[in-house]
C-alpha cells in the first residue's frame, strides 16, 4: 500500500478554513473528464505534505470540478466566501476497493451540480 497520492487511491486531507478543520475523504482521478487542477496540485504528495491555496469565488467549480459540491459540503459551506483560504495537509492514503472506486464514479456523475440554489457557486447541471 503506497502512501503516494496517485489514481484510483482513497484519499484522506484535512482542511483548514477560517480556524477551523475538517477531514475530505474522496477517490482520487475518478470524474470522466479527467483531473481537476486541485488534483493536479495533490498528484504525487504524499502522507504529511501541505499545500495551501486561494480559490476565487468565481474560480473554485472551475478548480475543484466534481469535488466542488462535496468539498463545499464538507466544509459546512452554505454561501461560496469571495475566496476560499484553504490549508491542507494529506493525512492519508490508501488503496481504494473496487466497490468504493465503483460507487465515487456513480456520484460524480450524478451530483452534476446541486441544482444552483444552495450558494455553492456550481452552477447546478
């Protein structure tokens, strides 16, 4: 089992906003359009390194793709803040299960967006 952030992995990152941190599980390189450009920035860290980042309002569906809705969820964010300072850290990573690759896909594909009426800026389908 390689701790090294790479497709098809279990992710685990915890994320600091605004004093505040919260764990972001998610399967890594799963959405049919390819990798986002925030999975760009964690492709190949590994266990303990950090990155930081300052997401535009305007940017973040955009930056994060199919992880927008459920990081804004896990953020508990019910209106997108004009820019999102976020401090990560990988906590973890492992090898994801079949099933769990199989369900993350099924997701991605159904949650297109939330509809556009939760704040979240996605813009719904």
């Amino acid at each position: 089992m390689s701790d090294t952030i790479d497709h098809l992995k279990k992710v685990r990152l915890e994320i600091q906003l605004a004093k505040r941190t919260v764990p972001f599980d998610f399967i890594f390189g799963i959405a049919s359009d390819g990798m986002c450009p925030f999975e760009f920035e964690l492709l190949h860290k590994t266990v303990g390194d950090r990155l930081h980042l300052n997401v535009p309002q305007t940017e973040a569906p955009r930056i994060f793709a199919h992880l927008h809705l459920p990081l804004c969820i896990a953020l508990s964010l019910s209106e997108m803040p004009k820019t999102l300072d976020l401090d990560i850290a990988v906590s973890a990573v492992s090898d994801a299960e079949p099933r769990e690759v199989v369900r993350a896909m099924a997701q991605t594909a159904e949650a297109a967006g939330c509809g556009g009426n939760c704040g979240c800026g996605c813009g719904g389908p």
